[in-house]
C-alpha cells in the first residue's frame, strides 16, 4: 500500500508545535515598588520581580497587591499564533501549543499610601 507523499508529510507535521514551543509559557510580573505579592488564578503565586510558567491555552488573572497600596488585577489570554498554527496540526490544537499568552509581560505600579 503507497501512502501519498503529502499525507506522509502532514502525519509528521503534527504535534510539530508541542515539540518546539511547548506547552507552557513564562509569564513575568514586575512591580514598583518590588516585593509585591502576586497571584494568578491558576494557583500559583510569587512575590514581584517573578516570573511562572503557565498553561499557554488557559486565561490567568493576575492579582498583586501590597499592604499599603491599591490592588490591582491584569488578564493575561491564550491567542492562536501564526506560528503555532503553521507548525501545528489536532494534536498541538488539544495540546495548546498552538497559543501564546498576550501578554507575557505585565508592568505594575502601585499606588500607595503615605
């Protein structure tokens, strides 16, 4: 039995994404001022600078706060890239690693009291 080569090619395509990008992401928190406390609703929590590693298909909210200064919350959302699309395929789809995690990044400054 011949397999076209095409079909060939796309079953060794798949999963291509969970291999290269994996399936979670680093999410970084920093914060002035420092030492802020830092929680995501995934469970996980850190006191700023931080950084965890995340889920790349699961939403977080980001919690920080400090005693003395106003809480405050940030969304941090799973959208497809052009990169993981290309590179994916079903598995990587189930997997996530098709996602990033926009943003990665977050920058907080806290208002405090005197």
């Amino acid at each position: 039995m011949r397999i076209p080569f095409s079909l060939l090619c796309l079953t060794l395509l798949m999963g291509c994404a969970t291999i290269l990008r994996g399936t979670e992401q680093n999410v970084t928190v920093d914060t002035v001022p420092i030492g802020a406390r830092v929680e995501f609703s995934n469970g996980q929590s850190c006191m700023s600078p931080c950084s965890i590693a995340a889920k790349r298909n699961q939403s977080l909210n980001v919690n920080v706060w400090m005693d003395g200064c106003a809480p405050q919350t940030a969304f941090v959302r799973p959208r497809i890239t052009a990169t993981g699309g290309v590179l994916g395929g079903l598995p990587d789809l189930a997997t996530g690693a098709v996602y990033d995690l926009e943003p990665s990044q977050l920058s907080f400054t806290l208002t405090c009291g005197n």
